[in-house]
C-alpha cells in the first residue's frame, strides 16, 4: 500500500513523471489491496488532473509574462 500511496503523492507534489500505466498500475494496488474505493481513487485522479491543468496554466502565464525578458519576443 506504501508503494502505491507513494506514488500518487509523487504525482501530487510534482517529484516525477509518473507515466499512465503507472498510475493505473498504482491505482488498481490501492483498490486490490482494499485501501481504497474505486470511487476513491476516480476522486483522487480528478484532483490530479486538476492540479496539473492548474500548474499548466500557470507555466503558460508565467512564461507569457517572462518571454519578453528572456528575448523570447
């Protein structure tokens, strides 16, 4: 279960590259391992996702507003 939590903290807190298979790999070890609901881990993936769009915003205003002080014009 440590595993398993450990990488959606990862992928929450942004400390690496979690690909698809493994955070459905991660996801179904939570489920099997009964430590959470399927209906958990759906809520849990949404917030990722939410997160991650909202990080994808701010780099794109971020680098929108520094582009002119990087010569990137």
């Amino acid at each position: 279960m440590r595993d398993a939590l450990k990488n959606y903290l990862a992928l929450a807190n942004g400390l690496t590259e979690v690909g698809r298979q493994r955070a459905v790999a991660a996801s179904k070890a939570l489920v099997a391992q009964g430590e959470a609901t399927v209906e958990q881990v759906g809520s849990l993936a949404e917030d990722l996702l939410e997160v991650a769009h909202g990080l994808g915003r701010e780099a794109r205003r971020r680098l929108g507003h520094d582009r002119p002080q990087l010569g990137l014009l």
